[in-house]
C-alpha cells in the first residue's frame, strides 16, 4: 500500500470530499483521510444525489475511474437505475496533449514524422479523451484517415490505478459478505483485463477487421479499413467514416432519409452481430453511428467489443423467447440459466415475483411498454435475489436497450420485437436441427465422461486422507453444487443419486479388497451412509426450492 501513497491519499480524499466517507471506510481508505474542520464536503456536489456524486468523484480520479464508471454503468443487474443513469454521463474527456508529444509518438511507433507519413496531418484534435486523442490526416492518395495516439502517461497511470483497485476490491471482499455475493474481486479483474486490451490499439484495428468481414455481404453496413502500415500498439490509423449522426433527426429529414427504415436496419445489424456472429460492438452509441442520404450506417469506435459462445447465445435466445411468450415459468428458468450467483436464492420467490411481474403487463404488448422498461424491473429483481449476469449478457442487455432508444427516437412507433422475432424463429429452427441436437447430445456425454472421470480420483483423496489422519467428515452445499451441477446437466436428478449409490458400492468393494481397513469397515459403512444421507438430503431440498411448496 506504501508504493501508492500519494494515489490512496488523493482517492479516500477526493471520496471524502464529495460525501462519499462511506465507500473511504468500506475499501480501508479511512486512514488516509486527511484531517479538516468543518464541513469539508465540496461546495457543488453538497445538494447532490448521492449516485450524482459517485459520478462527480469518478470524473475527478481521473482515466481509470471514469473507465470503471463507464463499465459499471452497463450493469443495471448489479446497480439500481439511478446510478446506471449517472453513470452514463460520464465523459471520457481530457486535455489535449501537446502537439509535440503527438509527434514524437508517432515518429517513435512509425519511425518517420508525421509530414512524411501523411499528405496532411490536423495537429488540432477532433477528440482527446482518457487514453488517447484524434487526429485527422490524409493519404497520399487522398484518402481521408483518423489517426489515434495513445497518451504518453496512459499505461503507467492506468497500471497503477489497477493495482490500488484489485488491492480494494481483496480488501472489501474480505470485510464485506455483499461484495463477496456480487464478486466484486471478479468484476474488477474483468475491467482490468478489458481497460489494459483497451490501451493495446492492435486490437482494436483487428476487431474492426473482423467485423468488416462480418458484414462484407452487406453493403448497407460501412466498417473503416485499417492502416497497417501506419498502426501499431500506440498509434491506430483507420479510414475516416463520415455522415449525419443517427440522432440528428432534422439533418436525416433534410437528407431525405427514411427514419423508419433507418431503425430497423439499425437494430438488425446489432442482432446480427449477436445472434449470428456472436461478436457484437458493444458501444453502439449515437456517436459511434453515422448515416449516408442513402440509408447506409457507419461504425467507428471498435474499442468496446462482446463475444460471447454459442451455448451463451442458445441460453439467452431461451430468455428471448419467454420474454417474449410471458411465460413465467419459462422466463424464470432463462434467468436463472443465464445468471450466476455466490449467495442462496430463494427459487419460489424469485419466480412469484416474475409471475405476478408477467401478470402487470400481460395485456399490453412489448412495443407499449418498452424493453427497456420491462427489462429493467427484470434486472431488478435480479439484484434483489443477488444474481448477478455475465459480462457479456449484461453488454447484451446494454446494447437491447440502446438500440431500442435510437429506434425509438428515430421512429416513435419502432417495435424491437418485430426486428427480434425473425431472429428468435431462427435459433429455435437451429436448435432443434439434427446437427444441433447431436452436438448437445456430445456436450452432455462430455459431462458424463467428466464426472466418471472425477469420482476414481476423489474417492482415492478422500480414503487417503482418512487412512492418514482418520475420518472427519464436513460437508457445504457449496462444496456440493459442481458436482450436483454436472449431474443436473446429463438431464436428471436420479442420475446424482445413482452417482452417490455408486460412490458407497466403490467404497465398500475397496474396502473388501483391502485387509487394512477391516477394522475400521463398520465406521467407513457409517460414515458412506451419512455422505448418501447428507447428498440425498441436499438433492431433496434444492428439488423443492426449485418447484416451489406442493
């Protein structure tokens, strides 16, 4: 903690500042509060909500906490809406850096100065955030280009930041059962791993490739080509996209464009990014969008990306089609399919709440009530039993309800379940292809196969364990669930309990066969009765948490 003293001095003071003491004391930053008298709050945010101050806060600390104000923002499973909403005005701005520091950067990452590499070179920026800033230029041909640099300090401030963050979240994972619920440690390693990607700008000129390819077939959609010889790890040079944004409605009606036809192409490119190439970007803001007269939509900003496998896309196609059904049953099944948790849910609960949920809104249609809205009372009722999404879902959620916001805007009449059906038709029409029944069919032997495999090695453990310190036997339900999570998927609870008569018949025929346990065989046989007795019991109970009171 004493290599950053300065850094953890600036944040539990900057916490404290604006009302924040609170978060200081949960993440061990009291300490390094400084002394005051008085009323130290700060002046401007001393009326504000206190999700206006987190926002407030973020925005002082600098890069790396507006990033993780931005990220935290595209979890409305995690936070309540007043904080998605302040969240999201986060400005990932920054004083521009000096035109000298650009041009040495460049001619360090390209080995020639700028005047050699471009026809032209805009030293004043069209955009200076966080980790780099933007430059237009031309070719020599005449192409148009966006020339990214990444700021000189970035990596080194963005590093440090990082350390402090996973230090904290250890340490309030440690004192604090919630965090531990939500997986604050996780959340914070995932950011980490997607903020030091973000600083790598390789890697965003390979995803905007990649999406190029996607859509290749599709001249509606427009992906900026990449400049290789002019890009590395600091510097990105990609062809510059132009037109109106998707949300100047009086510049699309003077362009003659057709606003309807805009919002359904919009929102289709979106689920095809999703449901067919499960690569999707993850951003797609009114400034990452630009129209041409013609209808056809450009996307720049390929630094936010979500890919997620098909078994990820098959569980929320499931949720898709129940949300769309108001199926409760269904619906909860989806959820919980697709959520994960830490904490113990209460199964009837949750899924009463969704049926008197479903209910409300039974006899209005989804294009009357909004995804947004419907999908965030699902969300809340998620944090409510603490399960939580994963990263990619939540981006998924994200980018639904963005992409309804700007087809809404453009058409007020717009309906994301008229673009969503076909998409729901198809995966149910794939899932139940041969082709697909058979890859499941294999995944579900590759469980069975996993399980088999595992029970040999941990029945040796455990007898070895026991003929060298004799039998102590304790069991968690937590220590349970992989175990019992395996068997479920083959498709059967019976299947766990053929598994546990299995394990004590293993028991028995080893013991028979070794006349060093003879004397303790009565104790072992009592012992194997109270781990069936134990896991019978486990199995019993979770059945009933699932269906509910009879």
């Amino acid at each position: 903690m004493r290599a950053h003293f300065s850094r953890y001095q600036e944040i539990a003071d900057t916490l404290t500042r604006h009302g924040l003491g609170f978060l200081a004391g949960a993440t061990g930053l009291a300490k390094w509060v400084p002394v005051r008298r008085g009323d130290a709050t700060h002046a401007q945010t001393r009326s504000y909500t206190v999700p206006q101050r987190v926002r407030v806060a973020l925005e002082e600390l600098g890069p790396t906490f507006v990033k993780l104000g931005q990220l935290l923002s595209t979890r409305p499973d995690l936070l309540p809406p007043a904080y998605i909403i302040e969240l999201s005005k986060l400005q990932d701005a920054a004083p521009p850096v000096p035109a000298a520091d650009i041009r040495d950067a460049i001619q360090r990452e390209l080995g020639a100065e700028p005047e050699e590499l471009f026809a032209e070179f805009e030293w004043t920026p069209l955009a200076s955030a966080s980790i780099g800033q933007v430059h237009a230029a031309k070719l020599e041909d005449g192409t148009s280009v966006v020339v990214k640099v990444r700021r000189p300090d970035a990596v080194r401030q963005v590093q440090e930041d990082l350390e402090i963050l996973n230090g904290l979240a250890t340490r309030v994972d440690r004192a604090w059962a919630p965090a531990r619920e939500y997986d604050v440690r996780g959340i914070v390693r995932e950011f980490s791993r997607t903020l030091r990607a973000e600083l790598d700008y390789s890697r965003e000129a390979h995803n905007a490739e990649r999406f190029a390819a996607q859509f290749a077939d599709r001249p509606e959609v427009l992906i900026p080509r990449v400049f290789w010889e002019r890009t590395t790890s600091r510097v990105l040079t990609l062809e510059r996209m132009t037109g109106i944004k998707i949300n100047d409605l009086a510049a699309l009606d003077a362009a003659g464009v057709d606003r309807r036809a805009l919002a359904r192409t919009g929102a289709d490119i979106v689920l095809s990014m999703v449901f067919e190439h499960r690569f999707f970007h993850a951003d797609p803001h009114p400034g990452n969008l630009f129209v041409h007269p013609d209808g056809r939509i450009a996307l720049i900003d390929f630094g936010m990306v979500g890919e997620i496998d098909e078994e990820l896309r098959d569980r929320f196609a499931d949720f898709l089609i129940a949300f769309t059904l108001r199926n409760p049953d269904a619906l909860a099944d989806a959820l919980e399919g697709v959520s994960v948790t830490r904490g113990n849910v209460d199964r009837y609960e949750f899924r009463e709440a969704l049926r008197s949920f479903v209910a409300l809104y039974s006899d209005r249609s989804l294009a009357e009530v909004g995804f947004a809205r419907l999908a965030g009372e699902m969300l809340a009722l998620l944090r409510e039993q603490r399960l939580q999404l994963p990263r990619e879902v939540a981006l998924i959620f994200k980018v639904l309800m963005m992409i309804e916001g700007i087809g809404v805007q453009l058409d007020p009449q717009f309906d994301l379940t008229a673009v969503l059906t076909p998409y729901a038709r198809r995966l149910v029409r794939e899932r139940f292809a041969p082709a697909a029944i058979a890859t499941r069919l294999a995944r579900a032997s590759a469980d069975a196969g996993t399980l088999a495999l595992e029970l040999p090695t941990r029945l040796r453990r455990a007898i070895a364990a026991v003929d060298r310190n004799g039998l102590e036997v304790h069991l968690r339900a937590a220590e349970l669930e992989p175990l019992v999570g395996r068997a479920e998927r083959i498709g059967n609870r019976l299947v766990a309990g053929v598994i546990t008569a299995a394990l004590i018949n293993a028991v028995g025929q080893f013991i028979a066969r070794d006349s060093r346990w003879k004397s303790r065989q009565s104790a072992l046989v009592s012992a194997g009765v109270t781990v069936v007795t134990t896991l019978s019991g486990y199995l019993l109970w979770t059945a009933r948490r699932r269906s509910g009171p009879n």
